[in-house]
C-alpha cells in the first residue's frame, strides 16, 4: 500500500508562483515516472509534466519555460515549481506515480494518484 500527500496549492496573483509537493511513503521498492496532472473547471484531466527517473522532464506546451518539475529519490517526493501563472493554470493539480514493490515475492508494478490540490490563479 502506498500513501501519496500533496501539498502547496493556494491563491495566487497572476504573474506569482507556487511549488507543489508530493510525497509517497509505503511499500515502495523504486520509482520511475513521477507526473503533475491538472484538471480545470468543465475540463478533462492533462498531463502538465513528468520525470523519469533518469531526470529527463516533459512539459505541456501550456506550461513550457514556466513550470519546473522535480524530484528527490531520497524522499519519494516530485516538485512542481509554478512560475509566472496565469488565469488559465487555475485547476486541480494531481500526482502521480509509477512505482515497483515486492509482494509475496513477486515484483509488481502499479501506479498512484495523490489527492488533489487546490490551484487558483485570480486577481
């Protein structure tokens, strides 16, 4: 079983930025993608941008020069550091995980979602 806490959504003013957190904790053997999802009002679910475990990123065009994603293997955490927001950025912003345990001897691969957080962008 593995937990997943986000945090360090908010308000914020257009042109501000804001760094997101997500930590995952439990049977977790390695991890290799660690991914931000937003979902907007009225919208589907978009991946905003993912690392893999070899540190290579990939962004949204949306975001693209704003955003910086992150991770620190030695705390199973991803960063989303949001600069220069916008309007448009407001959303609920997920994390998510691809991740390997052991289980009864077996290897099994599985993925996570973190809980949501809460990101609005308004003057």
């Amino acid at each position: 079983q593995v937990q997943m806490v986000e945090s360090g959504g908010g308000l914020v003013q257009p042109g501000g930025s804001l760094r997101l957190s997500c930590a995952a904790s439990g049977s977790i053997f390695s991890i290799n993608a660690m991914s931000w999802y937003r979902q907007g009002p009225g919208k589907q679910r978009e991946l905003v941008a993912t690392i893999t475990s070899s540190d290579t990123s990939n962004y949204a065009d949306s975001v693209k020069g704003r955003f910086t994603i992150s991770r620190d293997n030695a705390k199973n955490t991803v960063y989303l550091q949001m600069n220069s927001l916008k309007p448009e950025d407001t959303a609920v912003y997920y994390c998510n995980i691809i991740w390997r345990g052991v289980f009864s001897g077996r290897i099994t691969d599985a993925t996570s979602w973190g809980q949501g957080t809460q990101v609005t962008v308004s003057s």
